[in-house]
C-alpha cells in the first residue's frame, strides 16, 4: 500500500471544506444548479491530476473556483458551437463573456444563499437534506443513498427532482428578509438536526458513511454558525451537536452495541468537543434569547458536565425540560422529561409523568422502552416485561433492539 | 418576471353562511386592490360550483361533451388569481395573504 501524497491529501481536504463554496460562487453566476456542481466536479478532477505533481496551490479554494469557472466557460462556448437556434448559441456565448470578465476578484462566499435555497421550505423534507448534503457538503449520490439507505437512482432523481424545481418555480437565491429569517432559518437547522441525527441514531447501513454525515452536520452547523453569528438558535445547534457528539467514542460497544447514558465510559468523551459545547452554551446563555436548540444543548452540557452518571444534576434538566416544552410542546420532549423526573424524583414519579404519553406515543417504541425500565424499577416486572415487547415490536433499529433485549433478560423469569 | 397561478381549493360540500361569504369577498377585494397597487396583480376571480361544468374530450374525429366536473374529488378548483413577481418568494408572499383573506388552502404553479 503506498500512501497517499500531499497533493492527494491536500485534493481530499480542499474538496470537505470548498466544494459547497464553490458551487455556491458558480451558481450566482451561471443561474444553474447543474452546471455550476459540474463545473467544480470538474475542477476537483483537475486538481486530483495536477496538485500531486505541481504542487498543491497557495489559495487552493482560489484555484478550484477560477479552474472550475474556466471549465464552465469552456463547456459553454462548446455547447455554443453546436446550438441550432443563434439566439441560443448568443445567450450562451453572453454568459461565457461575462464569466470571464468576473474571473479576477476576490473570492465571495455565496454559500449562505445557497443553503437557504437548498433548505427552502418550498421542496420536500427528504429533498432538503439530500440537496444540502449533495451541493454544500460534496458528498456524492451514492453516499447519500448509503446513509439513507434508498436506492441510489431514487437519490438521484430526489435531487434532479428539487433542481428541475428551483429552475422552474424560480426559487431565489438569497438570504431571505429579516421578516422571513426566523421561519426560515428554522427550516434550514432543521434539515441539518436531522442530517446529525440519521448518522448519530441509526446503526444499519455504513458505519463509515454515518460518521460522515455527523462530521458534515457539524461542519454545516460552524459554517451557518460563523455567517450568522447574531442568531442564538444557530450557535444553540452546533453546541448541541458538539455536546452530544463528544460521546460517541463511549455510545457503541465492541459488537455495535448501544451503551445507555449512564452505563457509559465517561472518560472517553471527547474533552475538547465538550469544553467548546459548554463555552457556546455559556454565551447564549448571556443573550437571554433562548429556544429549543439552546435549551437542548444546556441540558446535554448538564450530562456532559457530570464526572459520574451518579453526579448529574437531574433538578437542573427537569427545570430546563420544562422551558423546552414551553417553547417546544411535544409529547417526545414530555417524555425525555419524565426520564428527567424519574431521575430527579424516583421511578413512581416518572411513571406519573408519563402516563399521558401513552395514548399519544402508542407507536413510539421508546415510550414503552422508557415505561419498561421505570416499572422493572418499581418491581412490576409484568408490565416490564410486556413494555419491552412492545418496544421490540415497533424498533427496527439493530444497536438499540440489542439494548432492549438486554434489559428484558436481566427481568427476574415469571 | 414570472407569472405565478395561485389556485383556491375549496371543500366539496355547503358554502359558508352569507355573511361569512360577504366578509371573505371584501377581503379578497382589498387584496386584489394591494396587489394592482403593487403592480403584481394579472388576473382573479372566482368560479361558479363545479357542478355547472361541463367536460370536452377528443375521440378520433370527434368531441366528446359529458357533464362535469373532470374529476370527483374532496376538494375543486373554487377560483384563482395570476400574479406576475419577480421570484417563488413574492409569489408565496402573496399566495399566503390569499390563503388568509380566502381561509382556504392555495397552490402555487409557476407558468411556462
């Protein structure tokens, strides 16, 4: 096995961090989804052939949006030449003219817009998150598809799908007005929560492919943290990823097991993604505008605080449950309360707090999962045992059934 | 600029109380006035009960004419407005202050 050179290194490193900016800056200029992501393709490719042996350049995301606007250039003076219609070929040659005549200029970061366009709540859910992860974090259809676990033509279309919309329906590219913001950054956090929590949650599929997903809501989340640093909300997600991320070295077992919070290995948290969770959880704090990701991460920075799972200040994570449900009142946050209050105030109190959960999150295996462990606590092993089932029945995550099955062996046999 | 069809879909089923329909026109008026001030206003108006509809279809040399409406459904076509704006943003801005002023649900299509 040889090892990669720098040049190659320095290919892979460039491509995370500049693919997203340089479609971003292709795309305000060209107006097209699909030319622009070809272009810096293109551009990656050169790079790949020519870094290694040149070297690698001293401005390498400089280098990949001139060489891709170049490439866009070309490709449309080519298309030019072979347009029936003249008016076509002129529209296409204009373009190319006035690509070039940007080509010297310092290097602007459209990437703001471009995710505010990916995550408009104008597509569908499942476009968002495959458009974002495809154009800002560089990852390829067939990753995506590994992650989501869908077939990878369905991936494709998903996203020439959403493009084919953004062209037609005419879907600005902008940062929207402080009117929208709100709204609308909501959506965007959204999909990259959501793009966190299908690499974090799942164990099926590609171990690998997951972690990435984790790294690429994380780096989202620092890049939308850095471009819009008067939004609490924004910095309130990436202290929640960090705080939570920092215990995944501890979270899987040898055989890809779950390991429950207070089973973990805390001395394998990560210390450095905790110390700068905590630092961004203290400064929102001092904005006093809080919301649900803020809240969120104070209650992860309360766990991550605690040396041993015995020294958690359960008191604090009720209080901070009860904040989250007036900003956020659903049933899932009621229940990761009534674990709070199980904690803070014994088994039979949690049970209480969770008994108007029942009827609203029958088919949520974790309501029966939580049920299971609070009544195996307060000796009703019975209904222990018929909770665990009926959590069994509805999980079909493969870490988190063992977890189950575990916890329904220890019950005493009846 | 682009010319946008905000469609209003109605319930099948009664049509609400006089009154009620009174109160809905004058605010569909006062929109349609904002967006002529604003220079975005192409056309609207409502239509009359699907059940007065009637349906063409070309067979061979023919034309087919049946009652309508085209197709049974929960909901029909109650009316719509065509807006000219620069971008979908304007175009929800306005499908939105429809929404509100016809309580009722609207869909956004771009023209060709």
């Amino acid at each position: 096995m040889t090892l990669p050179t720098d040049g190659t290194e320095a290919v892979a490193a460039a491509f995370r961090t500049e693919f997203g900016r340089a479609v971003s800056v292709l795309y305000r200029s060209l107006g097209d989804l699909d030319r622009a992501e070809d272009a810096v393709q293109e551009a990656f490719a050169v790079a790949v052939a020519r870094w290694p042996v040149d070297g690698v350049p001293a401005a390498p995301a400089g280098w990949i949006i001139t060489t891709a606007r170049r490439r866009a250039i070309d490709r449309l003076r080519r298309e030019a030449v072979g347009r029936e219609r003249e008016a076509e070929a002129t529209e296409l040659l204009a373009l190319a003219t006035s690509l070039e005549s940007t080509d010297t200029g310092p290097v602007s970061d459209d990437r703001l817009r471009l995710i505010f366009t990916c995550c408009h709540p104008a597509l569908g859910p499942e476009a968002r998150v495959a458009l974002t992860l495809r154009l800002l974090g560089g990852l390829s259809t067939a990753e995506i598809a590994r992650a989501f676990l869908v077939p990878e033509a369905t991936l494709a279309q998903r996203i020439s799908r959403a493009k084919a919309k953004i062209r037609q329906a005419r879907i600005p590219y902008r940062v929207p007005s402080a009117a929208d913001l709100p709204g609308r950054l909501a959506s965007v956090l959204a999909v990259v929560y959501l793009i966190f929590n299908e690499g974090y949650s799942a164990s099926a599929g590609d171990r690998l492919v997951r972690e990435e997903l984790c790294a690429e809501a994380i780096r989202l989340a620092r890049l939308l943290a850095g471009l819009l640093p008067e939004e609490p909300e924004v910095a309130g997600l990436l202290a929640l990823l960090l705080l939570v991320d920092a215990r995944r070295p501890a979270r899987l077992s040898g055989d890809d097991a779950m390991i429950a919070l207070p089973d973990q290995n805390r001395a394998l948290w990560d210390a450095a993604l905790i110390a700068e969770g905590h630092a961004i959880v203290r400064r929102c704090l001092v904005l006093g505008r809080p919301g649900p990701y803020q809240l969120q991460a104070a209650i992860q920075a309360v766990h991550d605080e605690a040396a041993r799972a015995s020294d958690t200040d359960w008191r604090q994570i009720v209080t901070l449950y009860d904040q989250l449900l007036r900003v956020q009142p659903s049933p899932v946050v009621a229940l990761n309360r009534a674990v709070a209050v199980a904690e803070a105030a014994g088994a039979s109190a949690g049970l209480t707090a969770a008994e108007p959960l029942r009827e609203p999150l029958a088919d949520f295996y974790l309501l029966h999962g939580v049920r299971a462990g609070l009544l195996a606590r307060v000796g009703r092993d019975v209904e222990a045992a018929e909770e665990y089932d009926a959590a069994l029945r509805l999980c079909g995550n493969a870490s988190e059934r063992a977890f189950l099955e575990r916890r329904r062996g220890l019950l005493p046999e009846g | 600029m682009t010319q946008y069809l905000l469609s209003v879909y109605q319930p099948d089923g009664p049509i609400p109380e006089p009154e009620v329909l009174a109160a809905i026109g004058e605010d569909l008026g006062r929109l349609n006035d904002e967006m002529r001030a604003a220079g975005a206003w192409v056309f609207s108006n409502g239509l009359l009960p699907p059940s007065s509809s009637t349906v063409l279809r070309p067979d061979g040399d023919d034309v087919l004419v049946t009652d309508g409406p085209f197709a049974e459904g929960k909901e029909h076509l109650g009316g719509f407005t065509i807006v000219d704006v620069p971008d979908l943003d304007a175009a929800l801005a306005w499908g939105k202050r429809l929404a509100v002023a016809a309580t009722l649900p609207i869909e956004v299509r771009p023209f060709a």
